[in-house]
C-alpha cells in the first residue's frame, strides 16, 4: 500500500530499504567472452588474465509417472540431480 507524500505516492516497499553491504573489490577490472568456449575471460587493470576459480556445474532429470491408467490416473514424478 502507498503512501502520501504531498502530492505524490511513496511506494509501499520504501519503508523496507536498507543500506548496501561492505563493497567487496575484485581481482578483475573486465570480463570478455572467449567465442570458441563461450566462456567468461576476467582480466585486471593491466590486461593480464585472472583466475576465477573453478565452477561446477549441474544437470537435472525429471520422470514422470502414472499408475492405474484404467482409471483415474494417480500421478506422480521423480527428481534427481548431479553436479560436478
């Protein structure tokens, strides 16, 4: 709900602003986009390329399933994932 402020309305979620957190500096000044492995490149302030870390990555299955399709259908599914 808004509120008034003279003639204009103060948007509801106004109240609930808070200060930014502690600025963290990075090791990096850039990212390109390297076009063969369309992976991000971060170099610093001199041009020299800065290792990220490594970054997994992950990979989810859905099956369905039905039972008692003579009738009304029970439905149901299962989930899984992996990450490396």
């Amino acid at each position: 709900m808004a509120t008034a402020i003279g003639s204009h309305m103060r948007p509801w979620g106004a109240d609930r602003l808070a200060p930014y957190p502690t600025v963290t500096q990075l090791p990096h000044t850039s990212v390109a986009l390297d076009p063969d492995t369309q992976l991000g490149i971060f170099t610093d302030h001199s041009g020299m390329v800065v290792e990220m870390g490594k970054h997994g990555s992950a990979k989810g299955t859905e099956t369905s399933t039905v039972t008692n399709s003579d009738s009304a259908p029970d439905q149901g599914h299962d989930q899984d994932s992996e990450q490396d």
